[in-house]
C-alpha cells in the first residue's frame, strides 16, 4: 500500500493562492508550570503584556524568578481577541513616545524572538471625512514629523493610489477628504507574537502558570507579600498587574480604585479572500478599521458597546452598523461574509490613555486602561514595565501616564477634537 | 455530458425542467430543485476543489452547511466568493468554479438591494424538521404567534433525506399538510430559506433570509435579494438537527469520501446515486441505511465496514437480506485513488489496534461517526454543553429560560421521539407563556422506533500508513490533520483554543461544523483527559457565513447616516452652493459664482458682509426651549456665567464646561421670560447638550421644576450681517424700529410679517452690526427671499459657512471643537469675562482650581500673523520656537501648539490664524515658526481679536 | 442585544438606551471644600465590578427618561429596574 504524501499530491487543478496559509508554528512552546511557593516577581496576566514583561525582565534585567499567572488559557484575552493593528501615529508626545518605542521593537521582534510573528509594515490610512477631520489630521501628521514618527497626509487620489478598493468617490455619505499615512504601521500574528514572548520566557525558566485565577492578596503594611490564587498561595517580591480588562477585579481586592471602566468590544473576519486590500484602513466618522490578513481574511474591529461588561459578546446591532460603515467605505466588500465574530473586554480610561506606574503598594506596579491600543503597544510597554520593575522607578516613556494624573489634571486626552460644532 | 448518475425517478425535482449551468468552464444540466453539489453528482462530478495548503482535490463530503470539502466561487449572474456547493441551489446561468481556499470579491459593486424586517412572536421555531414542525404545530394550534424559520429550500428536514412514512404514507405527505395547516393560521409566520445565524439575548434572533438566489438571471430586481429577521421570540424552539459526524483516518479527503447521511440525501432528494460502488465505514447503526437504500438503488455495496467488534446484529441481518457483506470489528484506514478513491484499505480492528489492510475496491466511501446535535445556537445564547460519552457528543446541558431544544438536536435519535420532543418542546414553551395547548394536538403515528445497537466512540483510526496522520485530516478546509494536533499538544499546548490557534482547526468556512467535536476528542485523546475537561471551543455567530451587504442593509449611501436639510436646501442647490458635511446637516460651505474658486468666493462674501450686507442659513444652530420656575436655577449651573440676571427680552453668550471644566459647547441664550429661555447651541453640539441638561435636570436636580425641549427644527435661522443689515431688516419688517436705542445689541423682538411670527435678535457672530431672523420653517423660503429682495440695493450676498468662519476667527470668536479639542478651559480661551465669579458653584468650576489648569505653559487661543503676509498655514499646523537658522533640528523637536483656524482676510489684506500656543499670552509680540511643506515660516503672535477690537462696528 | 425593561415605557429594544455608568453617585455637595483627590475621584473614578452593578440608564429614543438598574456585568442580565426616586433595591 502506497500512501500518497501531501508533498506528492496530484498537482491540482486550480493553483492555489500563495500566502494563503501561515508558516508553520515551532515544535515546543512551553512548560505549564506547576506554580512554586515563592518568586521575585509575579505578573499577574498572562496576556501580550504579561508575556512581553516577562520575557524584557529575563532579557534586558536578567531577572527569571518570576511567575507569569493567568486564569484561563495563556494569551486567550484581548491578545486573542484584536484586530493586531500596530501604529504609533498618535497625537500628544507621551503617547506617540511610548508607541514609536514599541513600533521599533516591532520592528525587531521577529528577530528577537526567533519566532515567525508575521509583522507586516503594510502602512495605515486614517482616513478623514469632513473639515475637522481634516484638520485633526494635518494635526496629528505634523505632530508625528516633529516627534520623528513618520506620517503623510494624503490626499484621496494618493490614498486611492495606496488602497485602491476605498470609495474615494463622492458618491458616498461622508466622502474621504484624504487620510493620514503612517508607512510604518502594520499588522502582526497575534497568537504568533504572544507565543513568541511565552516560549523565550519559558526558555528563560520563567514560569508560565494557567489555569490559575488570583483570589486575593496578601499583604503586610504598604507591600503585598503574596497572591493567593486557585492553585495555591505564592510568595511574592513585586506584583505587576497586567489583566487589562479584568484589572478592576484585582484593584478591588487590592483596596485601590483605578479609574477605568470595562466594556466589550467585538471583531469580526471573514472568510479567506485573494488580496484586495494592501495596508490598513481605519475611519473614525465611517466607523472601520480593517485589514487584510495573512491568510486572506479581512479581520475588522467594530466599535465598543455601551455599557460596562465581563461577557467577552456584545450585542449584534453594533455588528450591523459595523458592516454598513464596511460596505460604505468599500464597496467592493458587499458579497464578502461574515464568518465569525467575537469580543474582547477593553479597558477603557477617562483620558483614553494608559494608566502605567505606582500604586498606594510600594511593590505593586499597575499596567491597565489601555483601551483599545493595548496590542500594539506590547512590546513597548513589556519593555518599559520589565524596566520600571527591575529599577522601581517608572520608566520615563510610562511616567507621563501614572495615577495620580487624575488628580493633578494633567490629562493625556487622546480622544481629539470633539465633533466638530459651529 | 449526460447526467449518468441520475436515478430514473424520486427525488424533489422538477426533471420536467433541465437548467444549463457551467463548472470550471464545462456546461452541465441539471434540474430545479438540484443544489450545484447535486447537479455535480448527477453528471459524475466529485472533485470540486483543492486545498488550500497542500492543493489536494476535494470533493463533495456532505450534503448541506457541515460539507467541508465543495468550496466553489460564483461567476455568474454575480461574483460571490467561498459558497458551498451543497447549500447554492442551481438555477439556468449559474456560473462557478472549484476554489483554492479562498474566494473573489467583484470588482464591481453589488447592484442587488439588502433589507431587514423586526418580528416579534411568541414562539419562534427553528427549523422545520419533524421536531420543528411539530413544535410549530403546537404553538400554532393552541394561538401563539409563531414564526418558523428553516434554512432548506423546503421544509422537512431530515425527512426529505428518507423513506420515513407517517400515518401509513411516505412522511412528505405529513410534512405538506403540516405546512398547509400552518399556513391557514394567521398568526404563524413560516420562512423556508431562512437560516438562523444568531442568537442572543432575551430571545433575539437574527435570521438570513435568501429571497432571490435561487432565482438566478431572473430575480425581480424590485425584491431584496436577501432579508435580516430580527426576531424578538419570547420563547425559541431550537429544532436545528443534528449534524453527522465523520471518522479520521489517512487520506480520508479523498473525493468520493462522504458522510453516509449525505449520500441518503443525495439519492432521495435530489434522485442523485454519488456512486456506483460504496463502501460504507461506520460506528452505528444509522448509516446501515445509506447502504441498504444505496443498495436497493442499485449501488454495488461492497461491505459494510463496522467499527464496533459485534457489530449490529439487527443491522448485519437486513445486509444479509440484501446480499451486502458486512465486516464487524473493522475499520477504513486508508484510501487509494487518482483524484478519485478507487479503493477503501480496510482492515481488522480490536482493542484499539489495526490489523493488515485489505483493499477493497469502490468509487463511493461513506463514513458515519455518530451525530452531533447542532447545538450551535444553543451555545451562542450562553447555555453550557454537556458531554455525553456514550455518543461521543455534546448536548444542551442545561436550562436556559425562553429557550427550548428539541428534536436530535436535544439528542433524539428516532423519528417518532423526534416528533414526541417537538410537541413536548412546543408544550414547554406555551406553558411558559401561560398558553394552554389545544386538545386535538395530534402527533402523526410514526413506526415504532428499533433500539440501535451502541454507537462506538472512535474519532480516528490509527494511521497504519506510516504518515503518522500527516493525511489524516480533521478539518478538510485548513489541510490540518491528526499529526498537526500532535505537533500542537508535543509542543506544550493544553488548551482546546490553544490548539485550534496551533492548528487552525474551525476557523475556515465550515468553522469546524465537522471538525469541531472530532478535535476535542482526539485531544482529549493525547492528553489522556476526559472529553469533557477538553470541552469545545466557543461557539460564535454567525451558524453560516452571512454577506456583509444583507448585514448593512438599507444603510448604505444617503440612508447610512441621516442627511439633515435646512428648509432652504434646494433654494442653496439652485444657488449654487458647495456643501460641507457639519455632524448630519448638510451646510453651504459657500456660493461659488461662474469662474471663481472657494477662495474668492469667501473673500467675495466676507467683503460684503464687512462693507455691505450678507446673509447666512444658520437654520441649523440647536435650539433649546427651557420652561419652568426653575429655568434660571439650571442654566446657572449649567453655563459658566450668570444666566438668572438676564432679563426678558434681553440675549446673553454663554459658555458651558464639563466636570472636569473644559469646554463642551457655547452659545447665546435668549430670556423669553421669567421662567422660559432659548438657547442657542452649536450644530454639531445640539443633541449632546440636550442630553447633557436633562441629565443633570433630572438625576442630580429632580427637585427642580424645569423642562428642556429641542425646537431646532422649529426655527429656521437666517443672520443678515453688515452695515446694511439694518436698512434690510428695517425694510422687511417696517413696524419694528430697528434703532440702536430702540432695539439694542444683544436683544430680541417678536414681530409678524404678513400675520406669520417672526422673532428678531440683535446677535453677532461676525463684529458687524446684525439682526437674526428667526422663523417657523414652513415660511423659511418666502422670508428669505423678502429678505434677499430688500437687500437687493445693497447687494446682499448669501454667505456660507467658511465665510462665516473668517468673519468670527477675524474676531477671535472660537468655534467649539475646532478651536478647542476638549482640553481647553474658558480661561484658555481668554473668556475669563464669561466665567462667573459670583456663583458659589457651576459645572466644571472646582475643575479649574486643580493643579494643572494653574500651570503657566497652558495653552491659550492666540493670533498668528504671518510674517511674509502671504502664506495661509494650513489648520492642525504645528508650532515650534523660532530657529534662527531657519531649519528644523532632528527630531524630537518640542511643539509649542497648533493652527487650529487660519484663512486669508479680506478686511485685513493678509492671511491669519487663530492658535492654541503654551503660554500664548505672554507671548502676544514674538515670532515662532511654523513648520509648512519643509521650510519654515515665521509668524507674529497676535491677541486673537484681529478686526475691529474695540467692538465699534456692532451697532452699524 | 436585549430587551431593556424601562420603568416608564416597558421592554423595550436595547438600541433605544443609552449607559449612564455608575448610579447612586451624588454631585458633591460643596465641590469648593473637597480636596484635589476627592475631586478627582467624584469626576473620573467609577466602580468597575465583574457581576452585580448599580448603573444609570436612559431611555433615549424613547421617553427620555433616566433611571437605575441593578444588572450583572458579567451575564449582562437585568436584576431590576428602579426610578430614580426609589431607593436601590435590597440585594440577597
């Protein structure tokens, strides 16, 4: 009996798309560790950021007695969950700093990790729809130069030019004015990078511990002095928490009151598509922000509901709208179809910024209110957290973004313009 | 090519009509009531696809949404990308191809109309199955409002894959009465080619509708091609089946390969034999009639292949009967085949091992696994699965209120339970509607069922072709085998979702419909844990792919967002006018004559109003009447200034902050009375701040006696601007005396014209002399003419919004959310003027007093002028330090703001800008740079006020 | 999507409301003697729990209308539904 190998198939008879599928993933991964009684630091999350804070502690501080604790399955919140748009072009100095910083660790990371993560720097079009959009943008654009963040502003034949399947015309409800153009930006694997980060921490004898949920904290004056989880108490010498939408659950615990606010938001793809869409589109007016992906599939984000929710689902009326503003933008979308949707729990801050730096515990880092940013920043912010750690002082690039912000009032409002009123 | 592999009768097709249809570029027939898949089978055609990672044939493996083999792409009548073959049904002109994983999007738009209809019912019953049906029947007869849904083109479900008879006669004879009696209650709404795709809360259904599909080339163009349902069922009936499942084993995506069920569907519904030559491999009882009737087809059957060491006594009897061979205790390991299986390998099995491998030969493998409860919608709506081990399936675990699952999708095997489960599931949801169920409630009599031997749970064969499952495929459409699941539990992964991300299994088109349970398993497995410790992955909308069109709907174009109009709009497009989108309004951005660009048009209409006389539809200001003994109490706690000491008749500007006291939106406010104002707010803030008064006025302030209603729709708006504006105004309304002393700035008058109200306030939006003439909208177009007409000496110039904006950024006016960006205080602005300092307290006041709102760096809204006269900066413009050296350093450079208006003055004779610029104040004098297109150009910063600072043009 | 059940109106389509965040959060009495902090956490800090959540809504396609629910933030379930004049119902 002969058996007919995938490499000595009958060569078909349609050809298949090339990059219609993804390199293969690495033989080993890493241990699930049984959690020891007792580590020099405990991150508790075992997101991208957890991941990512882990891996910069072992590599830049050369600090491995660390646990890395999550409560479901490693990487299965919003790292799962997002659109894995990655862009640094934001307005004010704080936040552009800290994304460029992990834009350009992005840029390496492959690299560094030794792991295929699919970083793609296909650029992204922000795209404006009226007058103030436009002036937001040249705003935004001419910000972004100054600060060494590279940006162009568009106009729609360019934009046409970079993305032809956009509606450019004016044959559509808030036609496109131009649209800011970072080259840089792009769109990575995101189990890929998220497992990238675990199995260089793993490597490093850090333990990645699942299925393991905080309970409570112990603590002793102003320091904690250890989690108590589902698998037992551990010892801890600093505790960063990085659990993004979950991160009120353990503030609770702690006594600490942060202000951020946990809503769903829901992402959707469709099924697998010959490439019709070259770089990353994203609209705030024509609500969109869409990408082709890897394999062919256009993977989009759909704006966040209303209320607050741990539910990982939102409600389908935000998915319609999505698909409206889809279709609008792009018409030739009409007859793609949804697959599959989904939702992550965003973190979301009144200034929809981070909150990144000290809280009342002197050995309790805080790491959360990255609303919907939090993925591309991942190698930024673990870089920056694994640093604050290892040194206890904030990072500059995250001090901008403490707590007490809130009090002061010297808020890093990322939420722009309002609409526009006169 | 004649179609060989049909049979001479049966089947739900028309054979009186043959439809032409071309495949991969070959013209084929068929007839209506074929799918493409049936219509492919019936002219000998298996293979429809390849692979999308190894590019291996793929064939037709199911006969409806679970098929994860026939991916095809539709050319004509229109490009739709990724359907599967066995779910389009064929119609004369159908055009399509076998796909390579992943489909075409048309590169010209979608011509066809989307739609979306809300039902709201008692009883919504998905699927129209026996379980369904009977469930319908129930609700229906005892007066529900039911509405059934079902995803076929017909309603019967697995009966019209059978020979099942009810009542004595073949079970489709039930199924039509039953859909006839469901069709004479008027209440009942019965939806065949609908697919419930989703499910929600409180009963929340969404469902597909195909109206047009299957019509092809001769679709009416005036129907929706498809339909969103949204039902909102107080109780769902899931009636929604079961799918089979298969069993892996190498090369098991050989076309030809199908699951046993499918190939009794293909012969009975659509009169299809998918071969010539089968064998069938199974682990229960029921794909035994796939064989028998394949046989009694005329299908050679060369063995039964049984998985389970006795077999199934009854079952191996009726083969005896029938001549087919039956091997117990054996399993299909392998296929053999060019593109086609030609052979099944088959060898003996026990105790989990593979003895050697006999071949033998077939054209036709079908497989049977078991079942899986489509549990699908179930799971959406967050009910929690149980694992059953004796059928290796999952199923409702619990339950869920408004929900009810019946019928095998609850795990109900047999025809005459399926029935007993329907009613029962419509009885359970009646009686949660305190319905009674009517007596003559009657079941159709069904044979009594057979007691099937136990099912074997066996999710893969062990590869005993030395690939070690690298041709073992789980998940058809990803190419992801047995050995890919291998490879993601060696490298650590513990977690079903981890594996699915490893291997990509469930993610393709079928999202794992097939694949989903067979993966739970096989890790379970190699993990050596229970299947329930693996569970399943989510199950997530939508059940089936949905196009994004029928999602979006009507909201595409001029409905996807309302376009709001002045009551003047077509008076503005005879005018010529260019529109400018302001939130929903569509707003004239200004009145371009033969030959002149938007720059000489403002400059045109700025001039006028400056020297002359201008007009402007300010229609779309939000209007705000706030009535009450306590109207001045809110707007003193509202606004930042004093609103009380207004008087009547008098109008006052104002400005409003957030808590955190930066400013959300400014207007005048007019004092109608002692207990009613109007306020003015800006177009784009209109709503918000509606929202914003009845928030506070009724959450915090409920003791207050005050009401706020919009009547920005009840005013239509029109400023006539300019030293003429009063000869106009005094012209138009001659019983009103339009004298400074009589009529002051910052006052209103009530006045008629030809018996219609009319009320006139002495605003300015632009420094000049200027009346606002408002008036019910019915009368906007006649009064703006009389107003155009009187101005007509003067040479009035209707002016649009950018003018509008040089004449107030002439005067340092702001404008909200493009002079400020929700970071700017009152104070930044310079309006500490307008910031009480009497009242105790404001929204916003104990903001101010915060730490960083002393900081000296704030930014505050200046003037800039250009040095060189000549350059207009464009808006969002940063702004950095003087350099000497006239270059930029690297970067980063330190900003110190940003050009938030800027245009090109008639009045001044050169450009301008207004500018947020740290400490601008201070600064009024110095020279900074302004980074534009690579040089750097030097500008003076200015107070904000430009034209006319002392304010003498006001009063004319 | 759910059916949001309005005080005044009955159930109704979840696209008719909209979220007012926390409920039972009064505006200080006399915002000029609270510290900065104090100030802060009235303007920007706001309960966030995973499960049972006092909140505001507004029935704003409808009768305009404010009022409190008790809902789960973890099922999205609505407890109840209560005015704003009636005091915040006594939890099991």
């Amino acid at each position: 009996m002969t058996v007919q190998s995938p490499s000595t198939a009958r060569t078909p008879r349609t050809t298949r798309t090339p990059g219609a599928d993804l390199p293969d993933q690495p033989d080993s991964l890493w241990r699930s560790a049984e959690p020891r009684r007792s580590y020099d630091v405990v991150i508790v999350g075992g997101g991208g950021h957890g991941l990512a804070t882990a891996h910069y502690l072992a590599k830049d501080h050369g600090i491995t007695d660390v646990a890395v604790l999550e409560k479901g399955w490693l990487a299965g919140g919003n790292m799962a969950r997002n659109t894995t748009i990655i862009r640094s072009n934001y307005l004010w100095d704080e936040s552009s700093a800290i994304y460029e910083h992990a834009l350009q660790l992005w840029e390496g990371l492959e690299e560094d990790l030794g792991y295929p993560i699919l970083f793609s720097q296909r650029g992204v079009l922000n795209l404006a729809h009226t007058l103030q959009d436009v002036r937001d943008s040249v705003r935004r654009v001419e910000a972004n130069r100054l600060n060494g963040v590279d940006a162009e502003w568009l106009e729609p034949d360019e934009v046409r030019k970079v993305c032809p399947v956009v509606n450019t015309s004016a044959d559509i409800r808030y036609p496109v004015l131009g649209a800011t153009y970072q080259p840089r930006a792009g769109i990575a694997k995101h189990d890929h990078v998220a497992w990238g980060f675990a199995r260089r921490a793993d490597q490093a004898g850090i333990d990645l511990v699942q299925d393991c949920e905080v309970t409570g904290f112990a603590s002793d004056g102003d320091r904690v002095t250890g989690v108590h989880t589902t698998r037992g108490t551990i010892a801890a010498g600093t505790v960063a928490l990085c659990a993004a939408g979950s991160t009120s659950v353990l503030t609770d615990m702690l006594g600490i009151r942060v202000p951020i606010q946990s809503h769903p938001l829901q992402a959707l793809v469709s099924e697998l598509l010959e490439p019709v869409h070259p770089t990353v589109v994203m609209s705030n007016a024509v609500h969109v922000y869409v990408s082709q992906a890897h394999k062919g599939e256009l993977v989009m984000g759909a704006g966040v509901d209303s209320y607050n929710g741990y539910g990982q689902r939102g409600a389908f009326h935000v998915i319609e709208r999505q698909m409206a503003a889809a279709v609008e933008l792009f018409p030739v979308f009409a007859r793609a179809h949804l697959l599959r949707t989904w939702a992550g729990i965003v973190d979301t801050s009144p200034d929809a910024s981070p909150i990144v730096g000290r809280t009342p515990y002197e050995n309790v880092w805080l790491n959360c209110g990255w609303g919907t940013g939090g993925f591309k920043a991942t190698p930024g912010i673990g870089s920056a957290l694994a640093h604050t750690i290892a040194s206890g002082e904030p990072h500059p690039l995250v001090a901008p973004f403490s707590l007490d912000r809130f009090v002061s009032g010297a808020l890093v409002d990322e939420h722009g313009a309002a609409a526009v009123a006169h | 090519m004649s179609t060989l592999f049909r049979t001479t009768s049966g089947g739900r097709i028309d054979r009186a009509t043959t439809v032409e249809f071309t495949f991969d570029g070959q013209t084929l027939t068929g007839h209506p009531g074929d799918t493409l898949a049936s219509a492919l089978l019936a002219n000998g055609r298996h293979v429809v696809a390849t692979s999308v990672k190894y590019g291996r044939p793929r064939g037709i493996a199911a006969a409806w949404a679970e098929d994860p083999g026939g991916l095809v792409q539709v050319e004509e009548p229109f490009p739709e990308p990724m359907l599967l073959a066995t779910t389009v049904e064929l119609f004369d002109g159908l055009a399509a191809h076998g796909l390579p994983g992943q489909g075409r999007l048309a590169d010209v738009p979608d011509s066809a109309r989307y739609d979306a209809v809300h039902a709201h019912v008692d009883v919504l019953v998905v699927g129209a199955g026996p379980a369904g049906l009977a469930a319908a029947l129930t609700a229906a007869r005892a007066g529900a409002r039911v509405t059934l849904v079902d995803e076929q083109s017909e309603a019967g479900g697995s009966l019209l894959g059978g020979t099942d008879r009810l009542d004595g006669a073949p079970a489709l004879q039930w199924v039509a009465a039953a859909v006839a009696e469901l069709a004479r209650h008027p209440e009942v709404l019965h939806l065949q080619r609908t697919t419930a795709f989703g499910a929600y809360d409180d009963g929340f259904v969404l469902a597909l509708e195909r109206r047009t599909d299957h019509l092809g080339t001769a679709a009416p163009k005036h129907l929706s091609r498809q339909r969103v349902w949204r039902i909102r069922a107080r109780q769902v009936v899931l009636a929604t089946g079961a799918h089979e499942r298969p069993v892996v084993f190498a090369d098991n995506d050989r076309p030809g390969t199908m699951l046993a069920g499918a190939a009794r569907t293909f012969l009975h519904r659509y009169g299809v034999l998918p071969g010539r030559e089968a064998v069938v491999f199974t682990t229960d009882d029921t794909a035994y009639d796939a064989a028998l009737d394949l046989h009694a087809a005329g299908v050679r059957v060369q063995a039964v292949v049984d998985a389970r060491p006795g077999g199934s006594p009854q079952r191996r009897e009726q083969c005896e009967r029938a001549g087919i061979r039956v091997l117990s205790g054996a399993v299909v390991t392998g296929t053999r085949g060019d593109e086609r299986v030609t052979h099944a390998l088959v060898a003996p099995f026990a105790g989990g091992e593979v003895g050697a491998a006999g071949a033998i030969g077939c054209d036709l493998l079908l497989v049977s696994g078991g079942w899986n409860p489509a549990v699908h919608l179930f799971s959406q709506v967050r009910g929690r699965l149980r694992y059953d081990a004796g059928r290796g399936a999952f199923l409702p675990g619990e339950e869920l209120d408004g929900v009810v699952v019946t019928g095998s999708a609850a795990g109900v095997a047999d025809l005459a339970g399926c029935l007993a489960d329907g009613q029962r599931g419509g009885r359970a949801a009646l009686a949660r509607l305190d319905i009674a169920p009517t007596a003559d409630d009657r079941l159709p009599a069904a044979p009594d069922p057979v007691v099937p031997a136990a099912p074997l749970v066996l999710w893969r064969v062990p590869d005993t072709s030395g690939a070690e499952g690298a041709t073992s495929f789980v998940d058809l459409q990803r190419d992801a085998t047995v050995a890919d699941i291998a490879r993601a539990v060696g490298a650590g992964l513990r977690s079903i979702e981890h594996v699915k991300r490893y291997t990509t299994i469930g993610t393709a088109h079928d999202q794992g419909k097939t694949s989903g349970v067979l993966t739970s398993g096989i890790v379970a497995e190699l993990l050596g844990v229970p299947v329930q410790d693996t569970g399943t992955t989510t199950f997530r909308p939508p059940y089936t792919p949905v196009a994004f069109a029928a999602l979006a709907g009507r909201d595409r174009g001029r409905l996807f967002d309302p376009e709001r109009v002045t009551a003047l709009h077509d008076w503005h497009v005879a005018a010529g006018a260019v529109f400018e989108d302001v939130g929903q309004w569509k707003r004239p951005r200004h009145y371009p004559r033969p030959g002149e660009d938007m720059e000489a048009a403002v400059l045109r209409e700025c001039a006028a109003a400056r020297t002359g006389v201008g007009i402007l539809d300010g229609s779309t200001l939000g209007k705000i009447d706030v009535q009450g003994p306590d109207a001045a109490v809110l707007l003193d706690r509202l606004y930042t200034n004093l609103m009380s000491s207004l008087k009547v008749g008098s109008v006052r500007y104002g400005v409003m902050c957030g808590v955190d006291g930066m400013v959300i939106d400014d207007g005048t406010v007019l004092r109608l009375a002692e207990d009613r104002f109007l306020l003015l707010t800006t177009t784009g803030g209109a709503a918000k701040v509606l929202d914003w008064m009845e928030e506070w006025a009724q959450t915090e302030w409920p003791d207050l006696r005050v009401h706020c209603t919009s009547v920005t729709e009840q005013w239509s708006t029109f400023p006539v601007v300019g030293p003429r504006s009063r000869d106009v105004i005094g012209a138009v309304f001659p019983g009103v005396d339009v004298s400074t002393e009589a009529f002051p700035f910052m006052t209103w008058r009530d006045t008629t014209l030809d018996g219609v109200p009319v009320r006139l306030a002495r605003i300015s939006f632009s420094g000049e002399l200027a009346f606002e003439v408002y008036v019910n909208p019915w009368y906007a177009v006649a009064v703006w003419e009389r107003l155009l007409e009187a101005g007509r000496p003067y040479g009035i110039t209707p002016y649009g919004t950018e003018a509008m904006h040089v004449l107030r950024a002439e005067k340092g006016y702001p404008i909200i959310g493009q002079d400020t960006d929700g970071t700017v205080t009152p104070h930044d602005l310079g309006m500490a003027w307008a910031v009480s300092k009497k009242k105790p307290d404001f929204i916003g006041k104990r903001s101010f007093a915060r730490p960083a709102n002393a900081d000296p760096l704030r930014k505050q809204l200046v003037g800039l002028l250009p040095v060189d006269r000549e350059t207009v900066l464009p808006e969002g413009s940063q702004i950095v330090e003087f350099r000497a050296d006239g270059r930029l350093p690297a970067p980063p450079v330190p900003m110190l703001g940003h050009v938030t208006s800027s245009y090109r003055s008639a009045e001044l004779a050169r450009p301008f800008a207004l500018a947020l610029v740290k400490g601008g104040r201070e600064r009024i004098g110095d020279t900074v740079h302004v980074p534009v297109g690579g040089t750097l150009v030097p500008v003076e910063v200015t107070g904000s006020v430009l034209v006319d600072p002392e304010g003498a043009r006001r009063d004319g | 999507m759910q059916l949001i059940a309005c005080p005044w109106c009955g159930p109704r389509e979840e696209v008719e409301f909209s979220y007012g965040g926390q409920a039972h959060v009064p505006y200080p009495d006399s915002p000029a003697e609270l510290s900065d902090e104090e100030w802060a956490h009235y303007v920007f800090f706001r309960d966030n729990p995973r499960g049972r959540f006092a909140e505001r809504w507004n029935h704003n396609a409808g009768c305009r209308r404010w009022f409190n629910a008790i809902r789960d933030t973890s099922t999205y379930r609505f407890e109840s539904v209560y005015r704003l004049d009636d005091p915040k119902p006594v939890t099991p």
